[in-house]
C-alpha cells in the first residue's frame, strides 16, 4: 500500500516537474527584459545583437529552445550561465546546501519555539500567560520575515553589535571543508569554532525566518494540544495521578502533533521561498541571493535552473511529508 | 589525544560561540589590520575581458584591483603610464605602437612581457573569445613584437583606440598561464599584475586580496583586504555602522549626511562620470520642437539636486559632466518656465489644453530616479505638459531601447568613465546606435564625420558643437551628474575615483 503510494507520488512529482518547467520558460522569454540588451556595451552594432543572440542560442523558437535544454537537462546539463559563464548546475548545487542548512537551523528555532510556546500555553491556559503567548503569536503571524530581519540587524547587529549581520562564515577562518554543507561537516569534524562561526553569523536571518513559522505552529499546536486535554485518554492518565505537565507532554502531545506536523511541511516549502529574501538582506550566500542576481541580469538558464531545483524541493519536502504522516498514522499506516 | 566527553563538548561550544559573537565588535574596536569593504555588487566572473559581465562599470574597481589596464587611469579619468609606458600612431595613422614597462611581474612571478600585451589584444579581437568590445579591438589587426614595443596594424581608424586601453575590456592578461590553465583554470585561480592578489572567491560571498609584493606602481598599504558583497543599501549602512566592515558605497545619501560625521566615521562624497538623463524619442509629441523646447526649460535641476538628492548632484546641460574632455561650459539651457509656456502656446498648448505624451522611468535602479520624475512631471504640469508615469525594470528599458520603442521620455543613467565624447553623446545620440533614441537626420549626419577625425582638437571642438547643436534643438533632456557617496571608519582615508571604482590601493591609514 505504501509503496504503491510512494509510486503514485513520484509518478505525479515528474509530471508537476515538467509542468513547472514548461511554465518557467516560456514566462521568463515572455516577461519584459531582454537578457542581450542588458549586456549589449556602448557602440554595439546591430550586428552585435545578432551575434549575441546566436551565441546563446537566443536566435531559435521557444519550442526549439525548450527541447533543447529539455534534452540538456535529461543528460544532467542544465546549461550555462549567461553573466557567470559557469555551468548552471554547479552553481545551483554549490549554494543550495547553504540554503538547505538555513532553512533547516531556522525550522529546528521554529518548531523548538512554537511547541514550547504551545506546551507553556496549554499548561498556562486561561492564564495571562496564554494571553501573552497569544499575542506573541499575533505579532508574529503579521509581521513578515523581512521585517523581523531589519529588526534583528538593528538591535543585535548595530545598536549591541553581537551577532554578524552578513555573510555566512568570516572570510579570516580557514574552511577545511570537502562539502558545501559547512555547518553539518564543521559538527562531523569536530571544529567547534566554525560552528560557532557560522552559528553566529546564520542565527539572525535563521531566527528572522523562523518567527512567523513558529507563531503559526504555536497557535495551531495550542488549539489542538487544548482539543485533546478533553478526550478520554487524557482524563484517565490524569486520574492515575501524573501530572499537568506529563499528561500534556505524554498523553496529548503524540496526538496532538499530527496536523501540526503537515503544516510544518508546507510551512517549510514557504519557508525555503522566503530565503530569498531573507539572504539577500543578510548577504547570506545561498540560492534565493543568487536568484535575485539571476533575475536582476536576466539570466535565463540560470533562474531556469534556481526554479527548477525550488521545485525539486517542494515536491521532495511535500513527498517526505506525506510519507511521514503516513507513517505516524496509525489508520493511514495499516491501510 | 583529547578526550571528549559531553560536558567538554558543551564548554567548548559554549567558549567557542562567546568568542565568535565578540568578533564584531572587536573589529571595529581595534587598529585596522585587514581592510573590509562592503561593496554593492556581487562579481559574476574572474574574466575583465570577455562575457557579458565585463562591460558592468559596477564590479571595474574590483577587477583593477587584481588586473592592470593597458594604460593606468589617474582618480581625475585622466591617463597615465601603467603597463604601457607610450604609445601613438604613426605618420599615417596606418599602425600603433606600444611601449611595454620593463620588470612588471606576474601574480606568479613571471615576467610579463611585450607578448602578453600583443596576445592580450589581439584575443579580443577575435569575435569568438566572446568579447563584448570586439567591434572595438577588431579595428587593430596583425599584432607582433619588437623587442620591448608591441606593433599593429590599423584595420580601421579609431581616434579612442587608446582610451579604450583604460576603459571597459582593456586589461593585460598573462599568455602563458590562461594559455596552461584554460578559461576554467582562470576563473578558478586568477592572476593578474595588479596591486592585489585573488587569496580567496567565495562566489556571492567575498573575496580576500593579498598585496602583491611584486607590484610596479606603490605598494598597497593595506596588506589583506576583504571585499564583502553586501547588495542591500540598508545592509550596508548596517555594516558601516556596526563597525564589520570599515568602508561602503551606494549608500542612501540621507544615510550618509546621518553618519559622516559620527564618532568614529567620515564621508566622501565625490561626483562620478555618470549622469542622470531623460532620453526624447522621435515620435509623436516631440516631433515638435517647441514641446521638447519647452520640457527642457521648464525643468529646475537644482531644486531636484536639492531637495531630492540632498544637495549630491551637479546639474548638467550637456551629457558631459566637467571632468569630460569636451565639456563646454559655455553651453547652458536656463530654467525659464515662462519661456516654456510661450514655446508651448506657438504650438498651441497650454495649461488648459496641455500636450500629453508618456514618460518612462525606472524605480530604485539610481538613487531617487523614481522619485525625480513626478517632480518634473509636477513642473511640466505648471507649463502645459500633462505626461502620465509608466515605472518598468531597467531591463525593459534596454529592451525597449535596443528595439527603438522607448516612449517619447525616458528616464536613464549614462556611465562614461572614459570621459571621451564618443562614448557619451557619441553612443547616446547617434541615430544608428542601438543606445540612441533619437534618430534624426540632421543628428546623424553632424556626428558621422567625428567617428573618424584624426585630429584631435577638430574631433573635442566637433563634439562640442555637436553637444550645443543638441541643447539649442533640445533633443535630450541631460539632468544631473551623480555624486558617489562612500562612507569609511575614520582610521581609513579613501581617495575617490571619478570613474566611479571603489580601489582599495588608493586607501590609505588615516
């Protein structure tokens, strides 16, 4: 039955693949901005136009283009990057695991954050500490990650300067790394001062990304912890005598964390969208900054290219989801 | 060996986090060891020469910090011996010759030689290098060595030949190792003779220069330098203000009047050879000259300059600023807008019955470019020009422009770190240029005859005339010439270039 699952939904992820990409690049060819224009040098002839556009394969129809880096693509040649003059593919692969690892450090704050926040709630509840908690969570639902990213430069990056406020490692500290996964390979190897490093340049815009999600599962977790303080089971493990807070953390929260946990995975798809932006105020180097260059310079293959492992993600992260729900499920699990 | 226990773990973690989140302030706190610039653009590629990216004038103050042009430009755009010690034609203009400086090295300590300058040019001009200035250094041909003198022939006469060996695409590569290394091997380890060397690249990160010991000009007096790519504004006055990096440009100018003259800080404020310009296409309302006439008049730059730009502007009247060679301050068009509005009635507008056309503008591409339009729109409006706003990306803009679709006013920026005429009014007016928007005959035909002149008063004095031809027929509307704003710790002094290139050899310890 699973596998069965599992197969129906790789079966629908390469056709939402192929969807994506069809509409990638024909919007991309159609959308103002012409990438030969934007490089064309003072004193450029007609002439030149039309060598540019020959040189990047620009000259052809959009079918013709599109089965050809179709074809490309199948062979694992995602094409070449019109302003870098580099393989698309490795550029694209070099920055995602800095993106992949702040998304994740800013998931593990998120989830840490908001299930504290809805254990303390429920444990709280009908208290002024539920109230605060509450408006804590409608804070951070209305403002934007961005927003919450000036703040954080503001306050800990200028006014008490304690955190970096850019980059992802200093430039000064020697990276004896053979992965782009810097923070996971400098725990493997046991160089705790490049954790630290990259912690104290990663927690500001981790922590700006992580403060809308966690309102979210914070208010969600609460609602469903508070539904299931009523059910049966709970009343009987409070008449064995346990405790307020055992009762919420044994008996209520395994149940209560199921519909949470499918948020927390589309939630996370947002997540990794909003570190586009989110690098681009902290200068972080991963693939939402090289997005916003790739689109600034009208960089066709490479967007092409960015949009296309984003879509990889999604359906990864969504898949993973699914199976993991499936697996925490005890209906869905035996069929 | 070590033994590693949990509680070890969790001090060292601990040990190691305090001292990491210190690091910011005791870079701010302490003398300058390693200079750190926060710079506003991420460098795409290693390669000054070749591919799209060498003509961004943005990232050129990176690329002279590691590479040498042909022919060194001074901080005042004028030239100055660098690599070739002399250059000319000669009698008849049928070949150039080049003098190469004696005991220039390598990044790798080789020597570099007469080959390297012959072989530099003459890649360039081969169109499948991929060079964006081809059409340029395809005009020299049969490159070869004469002991230290590089010769060529003259395949077609181009009087700016030699400035184009200070501007974009003019640099001295080394033969011998991109000939080893490939252009992969190149952009993985480049090696220049400039004043630093590349010691790291962090693509969208940073880079790490090292001084070059071997360097023929002054030594840098800042042996490590690193350049930070910070393309947020607001990031990059965070940056300056907290004390990480110790110089940043492009920084909004109400940030920087804020933060000039705070403890521990300073500014330069320096204008550049790039200019603020409203473009007029040859097309429906200004195909008549008094509306063009009176569009021009009717503008007040300075009012602009002041309350938009804070005072950080110099109100032009031609597209050449005053460090240009065929500036003529002679030329000026006054702001009249009684003036405007008499123009405007011969041709029978008025505020009551206003002509309308479109103008165009991007938004957030220059400093205030948005912002600036509604304000001339507001001062058209007071003469009898009603002009509706269209915002797009500036790539539409090239689009457009390329194509000869921009609407009949279009906002843009002109960069000329060369500062010669043909590459400002030259490439902006002359009809059959894909960067020129108006087409008109009598323009086209005033300008044919300088491409070529060989005579060089003739050729600045024929620009000149050209430039004045432009402002009495009012068919570009040239606005401001941009001041670059650059903020610095105070224990660093910058020497602003009027190119624009931020270069961090010219930066000394205050």
């Amino acid at each position: 039955m699973l596998v069965q699952r599992l197969l129906m939904r790789l079966a629908t992820t390469l056709v939402t693949l192929l969807g994506v990409a069809v509409i990638v690049f024909v919007v991309i060819r159609v959308v103002p901005g012409n990438p030969i224009a934007m490089m064309l040098p003072p004193g450029a002839t007609a002439a030149d136009i039309d060598r540019l556009r020959a040189l990047y394969g620009l000259d052809k129809s959009i079918a013709e283009q599109f089965f050809i880096w179709l074809g490309g693509v199948v062979r694992g040649d995602f094409g070449t990057s019109i302003s870098t003059r580099q393989p698309v593919l490795s550029l694209v692969l070099g920055r995602l695991p800095a993106t992949l690892e702040l998304a994740t450090l800013a998931l593990f704050i998120a989830v840490a954050l908001g299930g504290l926040l809805a254990v303390i709630g429920t444990r709280r509840r009908g208290t002024r500490t539920e109230a605060a908690i509450d408006v804590a969570n409608g804070v951070g639902l209305s403002v934007p990650d961005f927003l919450w990213g000036l703040l954080l430069i503001i306050l800990l990056g200028v006014v008490w300067p304690v955190f970096f406020i850019s980059g992802r490692v200093s430039p000064q500290l020697d990276l004896p790394v053979v992965t782009n996964f810097y923070l996971f390979e400098s725990v493997i190897r046991l160089r705790l001062d490049l954790t630290a490093n990259l912690l104290a340049h990663m927690l500001l815009p981790a922590v700006a990304l992580a403060l809308p999600l966690a309102a979210i599962i914070a208010q969600l977790l609460k609602q469903a912890l508070k539904e299931t303080m009523h059910v049966d089971y709970v009343t009987l493990a409070r008449t064995r005598g346990y405790g307020e807070t055992r009762v919420i953390l044994r008996e209520a929260l395994p149940n209560a964390v199921l519909p949470t946990l499918t948020l927390v995975g589309v939630q996370f798809t947002f997540l990794i969208g909003g570190t586009v932006i989110i690098e681009r105020l902290f200068s972080y180097e991963g693939l939402g900054n090289m997005a916003i260059d790739a689109v600034i310079n009208r960089d066709l293959p490479l967007i092409q290219g960015i949009v296309i492992v984003f879509a990889v993600l999604f359906t990864l992260v969504n898949l993973l989801v699914d199976l993991t729900y499936a697996l925490l499920n005890p209906r869905l699990r035996h069929g | 060996m070590m033994k590693m226990n949990r509680r070890t773990l969790l001090q060292m973690s601990a040990a190691s986090v305090t001292l990491s989140v210190a690091l910011p302030k005791l870079a701010a706190a302490q003398t300058i060891d390693e200079l750190v610039i926060a710079y506003n653009v991420n460098l795409p590629q290693w390669d000054p020469t070749t591919g799209p990216s060498a003509v961004n004038p943005t990232i050129q103050g990176i690329y002279q910090s590691v590479f040498d042009q042909y022919i060194l430009q001074q901080p005042d755009l004028a030239p100055a011996p660098g690599i070739l010690t002399d250059w000319g034609w000669n009698e008849d203009r049928s070949e150039v010759w080049m003098d190469v400086r004696e005991g220039v090295k390598w990044h790798d300590g080789s020597d570099l030689t007469a080959e390297d300058v012959a072989w530099s040019l003459a890649r360039v001009a081969q169109e499948e290098t991929g060079s964006p200035i081809q059409f340029v250094w395809g005009t020299l041909a049969n490159h070869r060595v004469e002991g230290n003198r590089v010769i060529a022939d003259v395949a077609q006469f181009d009087p700016t030949i030699f400035k184009w060996m200070y501007f974009l695409t003019g640099y001295v590569l080394p033969k011998a190792y991109y000939e080893r290394v490939g252009p992969g091997g190149f952009e993985a380890a480049p090696i220049g003779s400039g004043p630093y060397m590349v010691e790291r690249f962090e693509r969208n990160a940073f880079i790490r220069l090292k001084a070059n010991p071997h360097y023929w000009g002054q030594k840098p007096e800042f042996e490590s330098v690193t350049i930070k790519f910070v393309t947020d504004a607001g990031s990059r006055v965070a940056e300056i203000e907290s004390g990480n990096s110790h110089v940043t440009l492009e920084v909004p100018y109400e940030e920087f009047d804020r933060l000039k003259n705070r403890a521990g800080l300073g500014g330069v404020a320096h204008p550049v050879s790039d200019i603020g310009m409203i473009f007029f296409n040859d097309i429906d309302a200004m195909l008549d000259d008094n509306v063009r006439k009176a569009a021009v008049h009717a503008v007040d730059k300075q009012l602009i300059i002041d309350r938009l730009l804070s005072g950080y502007g110099v109100a032009l009247h031609t597209l050449q600023t005053p460090e240009y060679i065929a500036f003529d301050p002679t030329i000026e068009v006054e702001y009249n807008p009684d003036l405007a509005r008499e123009l405007l009635a011969a041709s029978g507008y008025g505020p009551n019955n206003p002509v309308r056309f479109t103008v165009q503008t991007t938004r957030g591409f220059k400093p205030k470019d948005f912002e600036m339009i509604p304000a001339i729109v507001g001062m058209w409006r007071r003469v009898g020009i009603e002009a509706e706003i269209e915002v797009y990306e500036v790539a539409k803009h090239f689009e457009l422009r390329a194509a000869d679709q921009l609407a009949p006013a279009a906002f843009y920026n002109w960069g000329n770190s060369v500062g010669d005429p043909t590459t400002s009014t030259g490439f902006a007016m002359f009809g059959p240029s894909p960067h020129a928007v108006w087409d008109g005959e009598d323009l086209i035909a005033k300008i044919a005859p300088l491409w070529g002149e060989a005579d060089e008063e003739k050729r600045i004095q024929g620009w000149k005339d050209v430039d004045r031809y432009i402002a009495e027929n009012a068919y570009v509307l040239p606005l401001l010439q941009y001041v670059q704003p650059i903020l610095h710790a105070s224990g660093v002094k910058v020497v602003p270039h009027t190119s624009g290139a931020l270069l961090p050899h010219l930066m000394t310890r205050a």
